[in-house]
C-alpha cells in the first residue's frame, strides 16, 4: 500500500477522533503568555478583542495570537466545514498573504534558555479563503527548517510537532511562503518538557514527530492531557484479527530517572499476536525530502508486563531492526513499571524500517507492546545573529514601531534577512549586522542608544525621517563606521567632536544636510562672545600659563634623562619585577642564560623544531645533557616584550605536570629568549594531520589519553590558579607530545589573568587568539571568560575525533564546528570520524567526545561545560574504550536515564525526532508508520 493511500485511510479514520480534540468550552477573561504549567495556548486567528476561552476536553486555556506576531489577517472556516462537535480553535485562521520567499514568525517569549521544549503547530484549511485550493508551505523553528506543511485537502486537519532545545528566553515560529500558496495556521502550542526527557533531542538536534501510538485500545480516544502531564498525543492502535489486547486497571510506575515518563493510562494498555508463537511485527517508509534526502529514525518502544506471571511463565524476547539484532539479549518488561527499549543514536540509508519482537526460546508468553514513538531527527545547528546585534536591532525595532516584515532571526537564513539589514557571515563567528538602511522610514524621536550596540555596522543610513534631539555620542563606540547618513530630520545641536574628526581623517563619511538646527563647526556653534572687558583676564592668564608649561617642561626633561641612565645599567631587577597580568613583583628564580650560553647549547641555531607568532623554536642540549627547547624572538615579531615577560612569569610562577616547563629565559640587550623542556614528538597538530609520511596515526585511546592530558592542564588554569588564568589560544599546534606521547598545554604568551576568583569575566582593548578557534562571545562583547578557553578546545576536541583542521575547504572556508553538527545531525558518527584510525575506537566514546565537543562549542558560554566537567567526560570514555573489546555492539536502554545496563552501550538504532508532515496524527501527523500494511498509518 502507497504512502498516499495510507494516509488517506488514516484521515477517515480518525477524522471523527479529532473533530473534539480541543472541545467547547466556556468562556474566560484570560490574555496571557504562558500559565501556570508553562504552556502556550494559541487559538490562530481569533480576534485580539475576543475574550480567551478554556478547551471543554482539556481545561487547558486559550488566547488570541495577536500579541505574538505582527502579521497575518484573520480568517474563520467556510460554514460547511464547521460542525457542532468540532473543537473551537479549529473554526478560525491567520493568513499570512505576500509573495514567495516571505516569512512571518511567531514569537512565544517567557521561556528558560537550554531548556526543552514541545513545538505543537495544527493547520485544518476549510476553504477559508474560498479559493478550495489547500496551500504548500514550509516550517521553520528558530533559524532552521522543521518540515514542509502538505494539506491533502480542505477537510484534512493536520498537525506537526517538534521536540526542540531552545537557546535563548524565545523561540520563534516562521511560516514561509515557498510559491506554492498562502501560508496560514489554525492553533500553535508550546509544553515545557524536564531535560531528562528525550535524550536524544540536544542542542544539535530536534525531533520531529513521526508516530505516536497507544495499542491496545480501539475506544477512538486520544489519550493528551490531563492524562499525560505533558500533553503528549497518544493515537489509539489495535488490529484484533491479528492483536489481543490486554489491560489492567492498576497503575504502571515509572522508573526512576525515566527518560520518557509515558502516562500510566498509555502504558495500561497493550497488545500480544494473537497466534502466541507469531512475533509483534511494524514497519514504516522513509519519507525523504528535498531539505532531508536520507532522514534518520529514532524509535522508542515502551513495553510494561500488565499480568501477574505464574511462576514458570516467562515472557521474553528479541528487538530485530531490518532483520539485524537490536539488542544483544532477550528483554523482560517489568510487572507495572514501565521500560523504554530505544535507539539513541538515528538509523538512516533505508527504503523502509521493519521491527520484530520475537519470543526467545526460553519464553512461554509471546511478546508484548504497549506504546511506540518513532521521530525523524531534524539538524538545529543553524547558527544564529550574533546576540548582542540581536538585542540592539529588536531595541531599535520596538523604539521606531519598524514595519518592515522584521521577524524571525535579523540575518539567518540568509534569504530572510531583514530589508535593510547587510549582515556578515564569517566562518568561525555569528553572523552580524553590518549595514542598516532605514533611510525613509518614519523614524521619529530621538536617535536611539541602542545604534552603538551593533559594533559591527560600517554604514548607517537614517536619511529623510524625522528624527529630533542631537547626535549621542554613543555614536562613537562604532569603530567600523565608515558611513553616516542623517540627511533630512530634525537633529539640533553639534556634532560631536569625535565624529568631526573622524571625517577629517578620513575614516567616515558624514552626510547631515537639511538639518537647520544642526552644526558641525564654526561661529554657529560656538557661544555668545562675551564683553571686551572679560579679554582682560586673558591677558593675566595666558603669560601664566606660559611659564608654568616651561617649568613641566623642565621636570620631564630631568626624569627622562633619569630613566635613560637606569635603562643602561642592564640591571635585570626591571625585568623581574615587572607587574604584568596580575601578578606584581614576580621574580625569575630560574637560571638566566647569555645569548652567547643560547648559541653555545643550540650549536649555533642549527636545528629548528617550531615557528610560530614569536618566533622559531631551536632544539638544544644543555652541560649535562639535557634536551631542551628555546624560543628565540624574532626582531620581526609581531609579540612584544610584553608578551615575552607574561609567559616567562607565567610558567616561573605556574606549576603542573600538563603544563611545558620553563628551564629558564635570556634577557641579553635586544635578545629574549625562553628554554624550556624538550618535547620530543612535537605538535599535536603534526601528527594529525602527519607532518611527513613516516609518521604513525594516533589510535583513538592515544588521542583520549591526550585530551585527558590537555584538559587537565586547562582545568588547572582555571581552577588552581589564584587568580584564575585564561590561556587564550589553545589550539592543537599548542598541545605538545613528549616522547611517551603524554600532552602539556604550551605558547602562554596571550594568558590573562582574572583579578579576583569572583570576577565573572575580563574586558580586553582587543580580541586575540587563533581565527576557528576563537570563542564568537568573546569576538562580539570583548569579554573574555574561561569558558572562551573552553570553545577552543572543543574545536581541539573535534580535531581529535575527525583528523581534519580547524577550518576546511568544503569547498568554501567552513569552520569543524559547523562541518562536524551538520554531518552528525544525519545520525552516523562514521561520517566524521578519522577513516586513519580504520574503526578502532568504540562508538560509544566517539558519541560521547563528538556530543561534549559540541556542548564545548556552544554559542553562548552559560551553556558549555567547564573544563572541569570535560575531565570527567574524558574519564569515563577512557574507561569505555578500555573495556572495549569486552562489550557488546551496543544498546542504549530502558530507563537507563542515559547509563550504560545490561544490554551494551549506545546503541546505533533508528532516530528520534518530533514533528513531520500530515496523516493521522489529530487526524493529520502522528507518523506514517503502517502496521504490517493493513488498518490506518499512524502518524
């Protein structure tokens, strides 16, 4: 049976189970965001003016979505569709009109940043428009693309859900009009869900909803809320020609930690073959996309043993995928408590998806099922406008009342930036805002503050509105403005000073003609002169000033030549207790070595063994025969003396065994030079990407003990230092390898150090460090924390596991980070990992570095993990990959909270995600899953 005509079955047969989904009811006076259980409630189109009503089913509450979107126009339902058992929130519509590539966004506010979250958007056409065409049109949550809205025909309600992390307090709905109709919306809900929940949904990917179902019940009722906390929508599913059902009356627990908390009224019900020695068989097709030309499934079976067994009886049995073992023993559902057996990580590359339960030989009770969720998983690595530039650009919208369609995200995608708004897109930074033309806009007001808050923008175009009050001077904080257009407003008073002169030197362009109140220089500007009489203190004042200039003057000269003279004395004391950084009064107790010493043990500078921003790095053999490396600066270098006395007082002061040692430093007139302990192997970068031929592949658990190493040091800086130290440029080329390949973070001349260990961050006149390593926050604001350490080493992190460099042709200039999430959102790890290592690593740790990497190089730093918690991680892969050749291929199992149990590790299964197209699912997307390929697709 084809996709198309099982879903046409599923629409008949549950069209009567979802005309009450959201019932009548009577009427509240409530407007409002999010109520006590932190749901949203939007009925689509009903008018701002209507009083909000609570669902006669649920007793949930709904409002009208004026307040949380700036378009559309309201619809209601052609009166032939419309009927007395039809819930109220399907008898209206908001349309959004305007031509293709338009996209309108809905904004549900009041949200907790990194928290998960249930996306619901329901859609029932009804020929509102009286054109009797149903539209195509895309979803997208956030910056991303969700899934494409098919509506089959005028009378076919359908509904498409998403499990989703949210970064920020916000998320936003966008329909996109792709050409092929007027997109419209019938009712948007949002349920808050505990972290816990749904593990495969992170901050890299999203889970669109492909079947949900309850077996076991034929009554046509949809279990949602009250029943399931979570308002989850359980489709009911039995076949009896084939299915007994069994049930019970008591509750069924969850287990502790339970990773999906499916209600007890889901789990009272199941079914068993009718034929106790047939197994439980479904399937389901792919359904690829031109957005998802090979979707990955993730399924989640729920099974709970509802019977009180005799004591001889067992019940047991097998999970088969695709005819391959699912897990690698027989499983036995708990009595009254539920058990999830699940994929963890998408199962992709297949026309279509059979699952078995078979009974295993040992069994008495044939197999049993209650519950079944399957998810297509949907990439969210689209990276969004930087944060700072979105606060700024939301400020200057909200202030002006802006009616330029500005919805969703300022600059991503890029086809739906904002009118008006140039944006940059760098490849290891969010993009920003570069230009905004509001030129002719009715702009009105004064010139807001919150312009200084795009640092980016180069050209500013706020011509012909009628803007009043005077130029701030916040206009200064915009270092890379080259162009200012405030032709034709209001403005008064003067231009400040410090734009007149950056239009004298030629680094802007100031455009403010017809401004009559407006000045720059001249008499115009200047006050009222006073009498004559006032020129006679003048006259006193100037001559005074005069002789005290000279005797300043004289003072300066005398220190100046005082300084010159203790500069010659080549006393090392200026040196030693230089106050850099933090740290005063440092002394240098190693050994201080002559240049003529450095030549002597480098045998004139023979061997090079590094370069780098000092300079080149010499191997040398000290009296007794101990390998040393020195770091002599280069006279072209582009790191000063500064950078020279931070790492030699740094590594005086700073002790660890993940840590270069410093041996000693030269101070020799213009020569400074740094000795410190002989790394034999070299550069971790080097031997990842194989500095000569002859150069062995680093094995995975070498690679892990390597991170370990390197992460400890890091920790070490950020935890063991009073103050606290930021390295500022960890990088692969910075962790080097002695000759038992153990790592020591190394090059500390960017170090910064934190003034106290209650300080939250450190602001810098500039932003330094290695371009794809650095932290996009830090690149924004300035500030500098040890979480921007901790973004760098997650690209380090990704080096480890890829083998490739931090920035790749692909073909184009592409950061790891958006190379590596954009692969591993197809659900297969093997299509990053180093193919050098040849498949000898477990998976399992592979999963667990490439999940903390990312976590590592999230956007924000509130949501990565301290170098601390990394360790930890590192541990416990190292411990994986020990016990690697003793260890099944791996499962991920029930209730396991994400712990490794009985039946292996991880497992490479199918994929989870929430929200796809339209069939069975409130009469329209609960999945496209046929049951053997007889009765309704659930969906």
């Amino acid at each position: 049976m084809d996709g198309q005509r099982r879903r046409a079955m599923a629409a008949r047969w549950l069209w009567p189970l979802l005309l009450g989904i959201a019932g009548l009811g009577g009427v509240l006076q409530v407007h409002g965001q999010v109520d006590n259980l932190g749901f949203i409630n939007l009925d689509c189109g009903l008018p701002e003016s209507a009083a909000g009503y609570v669902d006669g089913v649920t007793k949930l509450r709904f409002t009208s979505d004026a307040g949380f979107i700036d378009a559309g126009t309201n619809y209601n339902m052609s009166s032939e569709y419309i009927t007395p058992t039809m819930g109220r929130s399907w008898h209206n519509v908001r349309s959004f009109g305007g031509g293709a590539g338009t996209r309108s966004c809905y904004t549900l506010q009041s949200l907790v940043a990194g928290l998960k979250y249930l996306i619901r958007a329901k859609f029932w056409y009804g020929n509102y428009d009286g054109l009797d065409r149903a539209p195509v049109f895309d979803l997208h949550v956030g910056v991303n693309y969700w899934t494409t809205v098919n509506i089959s025909n005028a009378n076919t309600p359908v509904i498409y859900e998403i499990i989703a992390v949210v970064p920020g307090e916000s998320v936003q709905v966008c329909l996109v009009n792709t050409g092929s109709g007027t997109p419209f919306i019938s009712a948007l809900d949002l349920r808050p869900l505990k972290n816990g929940l749904y593990p495969m949904a992170n901050a890299t990917q999203g889970l669109v909803l492909h079947t949900r179902a309850n077996f076991g019940r034929d009554d046509g009722v949809i279990l949602r809320y009250p029943n399931d906390p979570h308002d989850r929508f359980w489709i009911p599913m039995s076949k009896r020609a084939e299915w007994t059902e069994v049930s019970t009356a008591k509750k069924v627990q969850n287990i502790d930690d339970d990773s999906f908390d499916a209600p007890s009224a889901v789990m009272q019900t199941a079914i068993t073959p009718v034929n106790s020695s047939s197994p439980v068989v479904f399937s389901w097709d792919a359904e690829p996309s031109a957005n998802n030309p090979d979707p990955g499934y993730i399924c989640i079976l729920h099974f709970s043993e509802l019977q009180p067994l005799p004591v001889n009886a067992v019940r047991q049995f097998y999970v088969t995928l695709n005819g391959q073992l699912w897990l690698g023993k027989g499983f036995t559902p708990q009595y009254l408590y539920t058990n999830a057996v699940f994929s963890s990580f998408p199962n992709n590359g297949h026309h279509q998806y059979n699952v078995s339960l078979n009974a295993t030989a040992n069994s008495t009770l044939p197999p049993i099922l209650n519950a079944l969720e399957i998810f297509s998983v949907l990439p969210t690595t689209g990276i969004t406008t930087a944060t700072q530039d979105v606060s700024a650009i939301a400020a200057i919208r909200g202030k002006y009342q802006v009616k330029k369609n500005w919805m969703g995200d300022p600059c991503v995608p890029k086809n739906f930036a904002w009118k008006g708004l140039g944006c940059s897109y760098a490849v290891s930074s969010p993009p920003s805002v570069t230009g905004l033309n509001l030129s002719s806009s009715g702009l009105s007001g004064n010139l807001s503050s919150s312009f200084a808050g795009l640092k980016g923008l180069q050209y500013l175009d706020l011509s012909r509105n009628n803007l009043t009050g005077s130029i701030p001077d916040t206009f200064l904080q915009l270092s890379s403005l080259t162009l200012l257009d405030l032709t034709d407003n209001l403005l008064s008073g003067s231009i400040p000073p410090g734009l007149v002169k950056r239009t004298q030197d030629g680094s802007l362009t100031l455009r403010y003609g017809n401004n009559p109140n407006l000045c720059s220089s001249g008499n115009y500007c200047q006050p009222p002169q006073k009498k004559r009489g006032s020129m006679v203190a003048v006259y006193v004042v100037v001559p005074i000033v005069a002789v005290l200039v000279i005797l300043l003057l004289s003072v300066l000269l005398f220190c100046m030549r005082r300084r010159r003279q203790g500069r010659t004395s080549g006393n090392i004391k200026q040196l030693d207790e230089v106050s850099i950084m933090g740290h005063n009064s440092l002394r240098l107790d190693n050994r201080r070595f002559t240049y003529s010493e450095l030549e002597a043990i480098t045998n004139g500078f023979e061997r090079v063994i590094g370069k780098g921003g000092f300079g080149k790095v010499y191997h040398g053999s000290l009296e007794d025969g101990t390998q040393v490396a020195v770091k002599l600066r280069s006279e072209s270098s582009d790191q000063g003396e500064q950078e020279f006395l931070a790492e030699a007082q740094t590594l005086a002061k700073i002790h660890h065994k993940n840590l270069v040692s410093l041996i000693g430093y030269c101070k020799d007139m213009k020569y400074m030079a740094l000795v410190y302990e002989y790394m034999s192997e070299g550069a971790l970068d080097e031997h990842l990407r194989g500095k000569d031929n002859t150069m062995r592949t680093l094995t995975w658990r070498q690679r892990l003990r390597i991170s370990l190493e390197s992460a400890q040091g890091l920790e070490y800086l950020h935890k063991g230092c009073n103050p606290p130290l930021v390295h500022r440029d960890v990088k692969t080329s910075n962790i080097l390898l002695n000759a038992n390949l153990e790592a020591k973070i190394a090059d500390f001349g960017l170090l910064k150090a934190f003034k106290s260990k209650s300080d939250t961050h450190v602001s810098t006149a500039r932003v330094v460090g290695t371009l794809g390593y650095l932290d996009p926050e830090y690149h924004g604001t300035f500030q500098l924390t040890n979480k921007s350490d901790v973004f760098s080493f997650g690209v380090v992190l990704l080096e480890l596991v890829t083998g490739q460099r931090h920035i790749l042709s692909d073909p184009e200039p592409t950061s790891i980070v958006q190379w590596v999430r954009q692969r591993l959102a197809r659900g297969n790890i093997e299509d990053v990992v180093d193919a050098r290592m040849r498949g000898d690593h477990d998976v399992n740790s592979v999963w667990k570095i490439a999940d903390t990497a990312l976590k590592c190089t999230a956007q924000r730093p509130g949501e990565r993990p301290t170098m601390t918690d990394v360790v930890a991680v590192l541990h416990e892969c190292l411990e994986l990959e020990a016990a690697h050749d003793n260890v099944n291929a791996g499962f991920y199992t029930p209730g396991s909270g994400g712990s490794l149990n009985d039946y292996g590790q991880y497992n490479s299964g199918m994929s989870t995600d929430l929200s796809h197209r339209s069939t069975a699912y409130e009469q329209g997307h609960l999945g496209s899953v046929s049951i053997l390929s007889t009765g309704p697709a659930v969906r």
